[in-house]
C-alpha cells in the first residue's frame, strides 16, 4: 500500500508558488499575490480538481503495478482529502516503491503549478510542465520496468 498525504503536496505547492511568486518582481502585485495563494480558500477548489486530474493520470501510468479501483466514487479526491491510497497488485523492492511515492508527489506539485502558472505567470509555466512531464514518464518507466510477480520455481523431477 502506498499512502499518498495530501497534506504534504499542499505544503510543497503552497512553497513553491511562494517561491515563484518571489523569483518574478516584475509582475504586478495582484498576480503575485494570486500566484501566492494558491492555497488558500477560494482558490483551493481549483487545486483539489488539478489534483485529483494528477490521480487519474498516475493511475493509468502505473496500470501494471497499481490496483484500479472498482468503484468510481472512492477515484473522488475531494471526498477523501487527506490521503490516496494505491494498492500495488505485487510486492515491489522498497527502493521502487519510495521511488513512485516520491514521483507521484512530485507529478502533484508540478501538474498544480503548472496549470496555476498558465494563468497568472506564464513564462514559468513551461517548466512546470516539463517537470510535471518527466515525473510522469518516470512513473510509466518504473511502471514497465517492475518486475512482475512469479510464483516459486520448480523443475520436474523423474520419477524414481
């Protein structure tokens, strides 16, 4: 089982839009203060959507390792906020699975952001996109690369 706190993406999107808010003076003061508060109340609902768009997309790239959900009510992020959960169908080698949660969590921030930047501050929107980009291609990688799950080996014997 993989646990995904949503908590701490909404931290890390919270500091990098402070950040990129910072890094671009040259913007007005609304769109600075917009960009800065992409968490904050009226603005959050927009987050929860991008991510629970972010679920879907790393669900269809770990098909081969990821249980899919049966149920199209609990694929809701918006009725479960505080955690994702992902069932992995075998067991994989704990540095692979640290590898896909910290993925995972990077794709969120960076599929956040970059919708965010689209609108408000578009010359970094790029980026985001390609960071969001090459955190999903590491997932469909990892994904294929897994090795998949094989029962115990046996050789014939000859019967005495």
């Amino acid at each position: 089982m993989l646990c995904i706190k949503t908590s701490e993406v909404i931290a890390d999107i919270k500091s990098a839009a402070w950040l990129e808010s910072e890094l671009h003076p040259e913007l007005d003061r609304h769109r600075l203060h917009e960009m800065a508060d992409i968490c904050e109340k009226d603005n959050i609902e927009k987050v929860w959507r991008i991510m629970g768009l972010a679920e879907a997309e790393i669900r269809i790239a770990l098909v081969r390792v990821v249980q899919q959900q049966k149920c199209f009510s609990h694929a809701n992020i918006l009725s479960r906020p505080g955690k994702i959960l992902f069932r992995l169908l075998h067991s994989l080698p704990s540095a692979t699975v640290s590898f896909i949660k910290e993925k995972i969590h990077e794709y969120m921030v960076a599929a956040v952001m970059a919708d965010r930047c689209e609108v408000i501050i578009r010359q970094a929107a790029p980026v985001w996109r390609e960071r969001a980009g090459a955190a999903l291609a590491a997932l469909r990688q990892t994904a294929i690369a897994a090795p998949l799950p094989s029962g115990p080996v046996r050789r014939p014997l000859w019967p005495l």
